[in-house]
C-alpha cells in the first residue's frame, strides 16, 4: 500500500472515531444564482451516539437517534417548522475531506431538491471542534385573538393568470431575469392571452434597516423601478412574502411588520401578494392562524393600493375561512412536475372543494409545471384543462423567454382558457369516475358546460359521455377545444378515444 494511500485510511479511520465527529461541520453550497448557502452541523460524539443540532438560515432544529455505525453517520430532525413537517432523515459518510451529507428532499413542490427530485448532497467540513452549546427555548408562540372578517377587495373577479418565478429558477431569480420574462410574456402572446402577474417567490428579500424597513436583496436593487417596468409593459407586479419570522426558504418574513411592508409593497407598485405560511407555525398558536392570515389582509386594504392576496401552503380546511379573512386565492394542493403527482392532486385533491369557488375567491391546487419538462405534451395538455375546469389560477412556472412552440400553443390555447376565465366562476366537478377513466364537467355562463374526459390509465381507451350526464337530452353542439373543430354526437351521446394520461376537453350546448 502506497504511503499516501495508508496516510488516508488512518486520517479517515481516526475522524470516524465517535470523539472526532464533535465539533462544528459547516457546508457550503453555491445555487444556479450564484447565491452561497450555509449549513452548520454542531455534533457532540458519546460512543456510538452523536448529538446537536442542524443550522439553516431558518433557524436550528435538534436532531434526534443521532448514531455512528463505522464510517457512516444518521440523524433525524422533527420539526413542525416551515413546509418541513413530520421525520426528516439524513444519513452521511464520513470521510478524509469530511461528512458527505444526503439531506432530505422535503418540503411543498420539493423544496430542497434538484430539478430531477433527488435528495442534496453537500460537504460538510471541521471547522473547530467546540462542542456544542445548548440551544435556547423558542420563543412562545404568538396568540391572537379571533380573525375580524376582512372585506372583500374586489379583485380576482375571475382566476389569476401569469407567471411566477418559483417552479423554475427559485434563488436564481432577479431583476434582469424577471424583467426578460416579462418582455418575452409580451412578446409570445401570453399576454394578449391573459397572463398578466409577473410574480417574483420567495428569495427576493434582503435585511431590514434601522427603521424596520424590509429592503430588497442585491439582485433587486429598485423595487420600484422594476414594478415600473413591468407596468409599462401593460403587464401587474406580484411579490411574495409570509407571516411567520422567515420565508419558506429562510428570508425575511412579515412576522410584526405586516403593516409596514403591506406599505412598502404598495409604494413599490405591487399587485399581487403571496403569503406563505411556513414559519408561521414557530411563531404563533395554531388557532391564530386565520387571524395572522386576516392582518396582513386588512394592512393591505389600508395601504391604499388594491391588491390580489393569494394564501400558499396547503392551510387546514383553508377553504372554509380563508375569503373571510382576505384571501383571493388559497392554496389546497401541491404537486411535483411529474403525472402521477399531478393527477393525485388534481383529481383527487380537488373533488369537493367546487363550492368554495367563486368570482373573487378561487381554490388554488398549485402553479402550473407545463413545459417544465417532467411530463410528456398529452400529459401536460391533460394538465392545463383539469386547471382550466377547476377554476384554478394559471400561473406558469417554466422560462417564458424560450418556451417550444408546442408548449406555448398549449399556455395559450385561448378556448380552454376561456374556460377557466368563465365569468360565472362555478368550478368544476366529477360526473363519473370508472376505473381509470374520469368525466369532469364545469357549468358556464349562457348556458353551455365545459367536459373533460380523462384517461388516467397507461394505455388508450375509449370514453362516452352522454347527454344525460349533463341532464340535456341532446347535445345541439360540441367542439373539441384542442383540436379546434366541432365534432358530432350520435343519438345524445359522443365517443372518442383518449389517449393514455390523455384528456379530451370538450364545450358543449344541449337541448
């Protein structure tokens, strides 16, 4: 054995001792951005056991059944912090250049992954060897009394369409990038389509100064004028934000600053408010949570510039108070860019909640993955017209500045979105559910009622929808809404085959 070889398995033999894991391990990771993001892990070794704490820039969270099994290394963190809910595990090699970490793929929409939805991996190294010292108690939570209902702001007459940062470019987002997406929303139809809000997510935030004011991050550095810009592409600004201490990615939150920033976002031109519960949960008592909800909503009233407000995460039974206390739109579903995630919480998720849809409060199941790339082009036609039936919002979450031209045909085909921007604003329903195969209709306004029938099985399969599914004896008239034709029924009702994960969405009229 070479002596640098020999050299190395003692380093590593000695560092996967129980005693040398005590100490401070600090991972840096550079993100698309070029934004560099620190993990700290502080272990005390006792045998075969190790205990700490994990540092994010959300906060520190214990770990527990922390272990040593030779050169490999576990730990879980419980928490009920964040979108990061329930047993989170990491598990570790320890090596000569340190701890290689797989951390969890946690969190809404996969917070925390790469783009192919594997968990992270980074390297953690020795920066001293303090053991660790104990952590503080948190702070209490925060009680509120009661949620005051917050009059309705008049917006969202119909369900919001545009675009929003998050799904694509997370922390790589910035001035340039969203200043480029909206010049190309103009320039690919989306717009003249009906895609208005240019929505900047979460990691736009930087500090507050000494007044307490929230100021952008360096890749923001006028607000004002990039909410300016993009109004003068005839085009709304939307921020986002959340009502706990910290974002869901760890910046600055809104928590006991609600109305100054609801100020400040009025002063920058903004349109549209995302609020996101995330740490919420840290800082007040779970029946608050209406109530937190209900002061950025009424700050946001007073700050005297209209605003749509939209609730992210998926809230408990959000859909029976969230209108009462302000909101717009509220999330009840998450989803990853892949058809089984999608189809679970679409079909799924979503049957039941038509009744808490209306002009100006609309069920949210989440940002659309069309062009994304993680579903074929039937698999996201499928997509956009269970969104459009549900009356849900349509915030495209791929990069609008190259979109292929099969995936802006899909984004901008105007007849299923005349389905969703229907002025009635009933959402739509299961008719029939057999096997693998799904009739969904949605009422509209004048009297006709949108169809989808769905195929979720992994094969072709043939779907007749009857008249008398929709209570009309006949249909008078049915156009096929992505092939752009009308088609005929045959004695009161219409077959057509449905490809696999496939959807044929139909507008029809009866007698």
């Amino acid at each position: 054995m070479k002596l640098t070889s020999l050299a190395a398995v003692l380093i590593a033999t000695s560092i996967c001792s129980a005693a040398d894991l005590t100490g401070h391990w600090v991972a840096r990771q550079e993100g698309p951005g070029g934004q560099v993001r620190e993990t700290s892990l502080w272990l005390k070794s006792d045998g075969d056991r190790v205990t700490g704490y994990i540092s994010t820039r959300m906060g520190d969270s214990p770990i527990a059944d922390g272990k040593v099994e030779g050169d490999r290394i576990s730990f879980a963190v419980i928490t009920d912090a964040f979108d990061i809910t329930g047993r989170n595990e990491y598990t570790g090699v320890v090596t000569a250049d340190g701890i290689q970490m797989r951390m969890p793929a946690f969190g809404r929409g996969g917070r925390g992954q790469g783009r192919a939805g594997a968990p992270p991996e980074a390297l953690f190294k020795r920066i001293s060897t303090e053991e660790p010292k104990p952590l503080p108690p948190p702070p209490p939570k925060v009680s509120l009394p009661a949620a005051k209902n917050v009059p309705y702001n008049g917006l969202a007459k119909t369900p919001p369409m545009g675009w929003n940062s998050w799904n694509q470019f997370r922390a790589q987002v910035s001035d340039k990038l969203v200043r480029d997406s909206a010049d190309a929303m103009v320039r690919n139809g989306m717009k003249d389509a009906g895609y208005l809000y240019v929505n900047i997510d979460d990691t736009w935030q930087g500090k507050r100064d000494e007044h307490g004011n929230l100021q952008p991050n360096d890749r923001f550095p006028d607000m004002k004028a990039l909410g300016d810009y993009i109004h003068s592409k005839g085009l709304k600004f939307g921020l986002y934000s959340s009502p706990g201490p910290k974002t869901c990615a760890g910046y600055e939150g809104s928590f006991q600053h609600e109305e100054q920033d609801a100020r400040a976002f009025a002063a920058w031109g903004v349109d549209y408010l995302k609020y996101d519960w995330c740490s919420g949960r840290t800082a007040y008592e779970p029946a608050s949570m209406a109530a937190a909800f209900a002061r950025m909503g009424q700050a946001l009233l007073d700050s005297g510039r209209p605003m749509v407000y939209s609730f992210s995460a998926a809230l408990p039974k959000a859909p029976e108070w969230a209108f009462a206390a302000g909101g717009n739109l509220w999330r009840t579903g998450s989803f990853r860019d892949n058809y089984a995630s999608m189809a679970t919480d679409g079909f799924d998720n979503q049957a039941g909640l038509e009744k808490f849809a209306g002009p100006g409060h609309w069920n949210d199941p989440d940002m659309l993955h069309v062009g994304q790339g993680g579903m074929n082009e039937t698999e996201y036609r499928t997509h956009f017209s269970l969104w459009c039936l549900l009356a849900a919002p349509l915030l495209a979450g791929n990069d609008v500045r190259d979109i292929p031209a099969a995936i802006l045909a899909i984004l901008t085909n105007r007849d299923a979105i005349a389905i969703d921007q229907d002025p009635l604003g009933k959402q739509g329903s299961r008719l029939k559910k057999d096997g693998d195969t799904e009739i969904w209709s949605r009422p509209l306004a004048g009297g006709a009622v949108a169809i989808g029938l769905f195929n979720r099985g992994e094969a072709p399969v043939t779907i007749t929808v009857k008249a008398g599914d929709v209570t009309w004896k006949q249909f008078s008239k049915l156009r096929d809404l992505w092939a752009h034709t009308d088609v005929e029924a045959k004695d009161g009702a219409y077959s057509a085959e449905v490809p696999a994960h496939g959807v044929l969405l139909l507008r029809a009229t009866g007698k």
